[in-house]
C-alpha cells in the first residue's frame, strides 16, 4: 500500500530504526511486549521490499 500511494518503503526502516533507538536498551522481550522488536520489523519491511519492490 505504502508504494501505490507513493511512499518510499525504504523511509520505513528509518521509522524502526528511530523506534528501536527510543526503546532503549531498557526494551522488554518481544514475547512480553504489546508490539513486535523493531529489530524484527526491519528485517519483514525488507523482505517486504524484496518481494514487492521499492
């Protein structure tokens, strides 16, 4: 969706990469947390990329 509207996918890794900085190192485990490890989503983001393009 993000292409078709016109998004650079790539931008979305950034957003992750900003995320995870925030977390911190103080982060809960994933199997405890309400949201995926950033770490996880920027690697199906790129995935993601891979297989629809961007």
């Amino acid at each position: 969706f993000m292409i078709d509207a016109g998004y650079n996918p790539h931008e979305m890794i950034e957003v992750m990469k900003i995320l995870k900085a925030a977390a911190g190192p103080n982060r809960l485990p994933e199997f405890k947390s309400t949201h995926p490890d950033p770490e996880n989503r920027i690697e199906k983001i790129e995935e993601a990329i891979k297989k629809y393009g961007g």
